[in-house]
C-alpha cells in the first residue's frame, strides 16, 4: 500500500490491522517498503538482555578526558538521524 492510499483509507486500515492483518507501506517513485503495520499482538515484547557484549571488550580514557553534558549531547545529535528527515 503507498502512502497515499494509507492517509485515504487510514481508519480502514487500523481496523485491518485491528483484526490481525499486516500491512506494507511504500513510499517513492520505486514503491521501497519503508514500514509495516503489524498488529500490536504481534509485536516482540521489547525486552533486550543485557550484558550481550559482557567481556567482549573494553573501553579506557585517558585520565585528563573532559566532556560536558552538552558536547556530549551535541555528538549525539549529530550521530542521530532527525526522524523529521
């Protein structure tokens, strides 16, 4: 379904979904799948198990490292793609 058809028929759509059905979202001018509506039982639960990567690796800083909380959220925010696109 584009996207195009989805604002058109987004009430019919959620209940589609609703009622257990997937839904593919296209977008563009080749149709790219960019989403799926899946209905919310069929979601993973979310939960990730931690420590995955314990003692896989190891991080140091040098003892004069320095970063405020503001340099520190500026690089992620430049490492963070903006949803708005």
């Amino acid at each position: 379904m584009t996207v195009g058809d989805l604002k058109a028929r987004f009430s019919k759509v959620i209940q589609d979904v609703k009622a257990g059905e997937e839904i593919a979202v296209a977008f563009g001018r080749k149709k790219e799948i960019v989403a799926y509506l899946i209905p919310r039982s069929a979601r993973k639960s979310g939960e990730r198990k931690l420590g995955q990567l314990k003692e896989k690796g190891t991080v140091s800083f040098a003892k004069d490292f320095a970063m405020t909380e503001d340099e520190f959220l500026g690089l992620y925010r430049k490492a963070t793609p903006d949803p708005a696109g």
